[in-house]
C-alpha cells in the first residue's frame, strides 16, 4: 500500500517539473538563450498561420513536420501567447474561389512554388504550393518565406536549408514584429553617395528592425556623436551605433575623415561599400566602349590603417551575371539578347561564416580585389565573399568595351584564382590620426582624441553597387524594385539578405545571429547503390520483419506446446 501512494506522490511531483532531453546529434531541438528570453517575454499572443498542408511530397512534408516541432517547442516557453494553425490555401474545390485565396496570400508578400507531379499514367501536372506563414501580432502582419530558393543548391538542399533556418526565420520575424527600435542607422550623405531611391528597398528592410537616417557630415563634429562634460571631463557618445557609406564617387575631406575615423574609435560599426575604379554599365548604354578610371576617395589610408587594401582593378569572372545587348542592325527596330558579361561576377556565399550560410549567388557589378594587410593582433579578419577560381585582373585604367561579348573565353586566360570582395574585420582598430595631429588637438577636450580604439566592427565590400536597387521609371513615376532583382532574367540574387546579415551581425550583442549556425546534416540516399541494389534493401526491409515475426510466433506456440505437452506424472 506505501509503494503505492509514494508512486502516486511522485507522479504529482513530477508533474510541475518540466525535463526535456534532445537526443538529436545537431540538437536541433534544443532552443538558443536567445530565442527563450524572447518567447518567455511575449506581451501579446503571436499567432502563426503556416500554409503548408495537405497532400505534399515528401520533402515539404519534412520540412511541415520539422516547423510544427519548431512550434511546439515555442509554446513551451511562450505559453499561450504563441497559438499557430496549418492551412491548405488549395483545400477549396472551386478554382475560382481557390485562385482568389492564392491571390490574397501574393498580395499579402507569401511566394508560391510551382511543382510538377507524374502521375500513375506518367502524366505531368502542376501542383502549387506556398511554403510560407502569415504571422499576427497585435495589429501587425508579416509574411515569412520558408523555403530557402539559392540557384546553386539541389531542391534538396533547399529543403535542407530550410529546416535549418527555421528557428531563425520565425525568431527574427518576432523581433521584427515587437517593433523595439533600440539601435540606430546613419546612411552617409554628401560625397556622392547613391540617392534615396536607389537605396530605398534595403533601407525599408532595415527600418522594419532599426531607426533609419540620412546624415551629411559636412565637417560638422557633432554629425555622428556628441560631447558632453561631467565631473570627469569630456564624454563622448555616438548617437548612431552603425554608419553606411554606399557608392560614394567624390573625395572625403579630412574633416569627414576624422570625424568617422573617431566615431569607430568610440565603438562605432560601419559598412563600407566603395568601388575603387569608376566604371558604369549606364555609360555603355550610349556608346560601344568607356575607360574605367581610378576612382579618388581619398579613404585608401584610412581603410589600410585599419587593415585593408581596395585594389583599382577590375575583377573579370567567368562565373558571371548576363546584360542586355541590342543586336539589331542600325535603323531597325532594337532587338535585344543577353550576353555573359564577365564585369559581372556571382559570388557564391561559402558556409564559412553565419553571414554567409545558405545564401543566394550574389551579383556584384564591376568589383575589384581586397587585400588583408597590417599586423595589428587586436585585429581579426575573416573574408566573407570571394570569386570563383576562374579570373582575370585588369589593372586600372582599363578599357571596357561591348566587343567583348563577340569573343569566346579563353580559359587559359582566366588563371588568376579567386580574389576577396568582402572582408570582416572584428577588434580594436588604431586611429589614423595617430601621432598626426598638433599637440593642441591631443589636449583638446572638446575634441576628446581617441587613439586606440574599443572593440568594434567593420565590414569592407568593393563594390558599391551590391546595395543598389534598380528603379522602375514611367514618367514622373520612380518605384523601386525590390534589391537583387534582375529585370532581364527575372532572377533575385541574395544582395539584400547578405548585407540584411552583414547589418544584423554588426550591430549584434545577444547572439542572435548564432541562430543562423544551427546546421542539420543532410542524409541522403546512395543514388547509384539504390538503382543497383534498391529490390534488395526493399525485401529486407519489407519482408525479413514479417518473416521474423512469424518465426518467433511459431517458435512460442513451438514452446507452449512443449511446456503444456509433458506426461502427467503422479
């Protein structure tokens, strides 16, 4: 009778501990510091329509399964303020009706995904589905993608990126909807930088997580900090926490200069997209040829101070975006064809980096070659982009001409191995001011010089046109189209998500970019040994079990007859 009372005290006990195991190898199941502080701190009831259910292959029915255990692992922490449901936009008979559904859930920023079945007879169809949620949070609506779609990886691969992101995608969706804009952004203004609407796509994905600016220095030492005196002395703090140069095409003063240079110095990040040679494909529109120049930013001895060299080259890449080419002869209506052109190149992410990981080629548009340099060991340095293997460095100036495209490529002419077009650097940076200015500048506390500076980021791109979206022009019209679209081909380059990353790890404190480390390795079948020995595996895996359950069926009724069998004996 004690056995069984304290059985059932223990079971009471129990039941207000909460133990979870994750025997997964790549614990996928275990959720980041991160992801629990912020589930754990919900206001309000966050609620997920995911629209992948029905009748799906096997791949979206994987990725369907990982997602709800996702979820459920949500609501362990988040209670009640996180409800989700499964939807099938395509349950609807009515085509009319169904058509309507799938309209809205376009409008409302979901992407379809079009696959094509066989079916018994060896017929093909089209089957549309929409790997994607609407998630709701007070009065907000965000549409979350969640099939990865990178032109360089399989469908499985896809798929198995996708399920790696998960936790990610849904995490940074929910910071996104709690709308906390804690940090702020400076787009640098006045050397020429790109205009406003040719960076408009990128900065509204960043005011869905940040506070966004423009700023025109104009040697205005308060541009990007501000001084202010206590007890101490002179207290310097920045008022942004990152800053943007995008396309500049004039020269920074040293006023400029300085007043940047010290805005890293007091822990200020800052992305660099700069080209290094003036070369522009707008300039071909009008003539067959045009001469690439060096491009006078007067930031090269910042930047290798700082442990960076932009070389004024051009990178040509065989593995290469295409542009548009009218082929028509002269009086005739134009005709247009796309061409390789190697000015182009497409950089493929590598997995090195959580910047970089499942990411989309990304096309880049006259870059030229970084070099690392400097020996500062407060300094790390982790190149993040690179070309392909197959090269070619020209030295500025060059002339780049549209005859180019009647030429074959001559392989043997593309040796010079792949060339880094972006660089992270991470540590405490020495100002280049150093040891440059008057004494009276050192003593000066309103100036309050820093030397060396506290740790902090910056990320160097050599292409300026990476950020810049293209802008769909009708009239007095100008809309932007979204960033890393190419309204030739109809494709979309991994542009925005890759500086989205750059952004988000720069300004990251908590970890959150970690999330995107989570890696699940992909298991597939041997194609080749399927096709040799597939008939094989399927008996044993089909027929064995049966044949084992029977024979230890018989081999019991063998045994109970042998015990219940035996002669009486008195």
């Amino acid at each position: 009778m004690m056995l069984i009372v304290s059985i059932f005290v223990l079971n009471f006990l129990v039941s207000f501990v909460v133990v979870r195991l994750d025997l997964t190898k790549e614990k996928r199941f275990t959720l980041s510091p991160i992801s629990k502080d912020l589930l754990s701190n919900l206001k309000d009831v966050i609620f997920v329509r995911v629209y992948l259910d029905g009748d799906l292959p096997y791949g979206f029915k994987r990725l369907q399964q990982n997602i709800k255990e996702m979820l459920d692992e949500f609501r362990v922490y988040a209670g009640e303020n996180l409800q989700y449901e499964f939807v099938n936009p395509s349950a609807e008979q009515d085509k009319k009706t169904r058509d309507e559904v799938y309209r809205q859930l376009y409008l409302k920023g979901l992407t379809p995904t079009n696959l094509q079945e066989k079916d018994e007879e060896g017929a093909m169809s089209q089957k549309v589905i929409w790997p994607g949620a609407l998630i709701t949070f007070r009065d907000n609506e965000v549409a979350l993608d969640l099939l990865k779609n990178s032109l360089q990886l399989s469908p499985e691969e896809n798929l198995n990126a996708s399920v790696e992101e998960i936790e990610f995608n849904f995490i940074s969706t929910f910071k996104k909807l709690n709308r906390d804009f804690g940090q702020r952004i400076a787009i640098i203004q006045g050397h020429g930088e790109w205009p406003e609407i040719e960076v408009a796509d990128f900065r509204k994905s960043l005011e869905e997580y940040y506070f966004v600016e423009q700023v025109t220095i104009n040697g205005n030492i308060a541009a990007l900090s501000e001084r202010t005196e206590d007890s101490t002395g002179i207290r310097v703090t920045n008022k942004y926490d990152l800053i943007i140069i995008a396309g500049p095409d004039t020269a920074f003063s040293e006023k400029d200069k300085y007043i940047i240079d010290q805005f890293i110095m007091y822990g200020g990040r800052a992305l660099f997209l700069v080209d290094a040679v003036e070369a522009s494909v707008d300039s071909l529109a009008y003539r067959n040829e045009v001469i690439a120049f060096i491009r006078n930013l007067n930031l090269d001895d910042m930047l290798f101070r700082y442990g960076i060299r932009i070389n004024p080259n051009l990178i040509q890449d065989v593995q290469c975006a295409v542009i548009p080419v009218n082929t028509a002869t002269a009086g005739t209506q134009p005709r247009f064809s796309s061409f390789p052109w190697v000015y182009f190149p497409l950089i493929i992410p590598g997995p090195g980096h959580t910047i970089t990981r499942n990411l989309n080629m990304i096309k880049t548009q006259f870059v030229s070659s970084l070099d690392t340099v400097g020996e500062n060991p407060s300094v790390n340095k982790t190149i993040l982009l690179t070309t392909s293997p197959r090269t070619k460095v020209l030295n500025a100036p060059v002339n780049v001409s549209l005859d180019l495209i009647r030429q074959k490529l001559n392989p043997d002419h593309f040796i010079a191995g792949p060339r880094p077009v972006a660089v992270l650097l991470e540590g405490k940076f020495t100002s280049l001011y150093e040891n440059r200015l008057s004494p009276y500048m050192y003593e000066s506390k309103e100036i309050a010089f820093k030397g060396e500076g506290v740790p902090t980021k910056i990320v160097v791109i050599s292409d300026g046109d990476m950020i810049r979206n293209n802008v769909k022009r009708l009239g007095y019209n100008q809309t932007p189209l979204p960033l890393g679209y190419d309204r030739y081909t109809g494709a979309t380059y991994g542009n925005k998500d890759f500086l989205m990353n750059v952004v988000n790890y720069l300004l990251d404190g908590s970890g959150f970019m970690q999330l995107r480390a989570r890696e699940i390795k992909l298991r597939l079948l041997d194609q080749a040994k399927l096709t040799q020995s597939g008939t094989f595996w399927q008996f044993i895996n089909i027929v064995v079990p049966v044949l084992l359950i029977v024979a230890g069926g018989v081999l019991v009724m063998f045994l109970r007859r042998k015990k219940y069998t035996k002669p009486f004996v008195s």
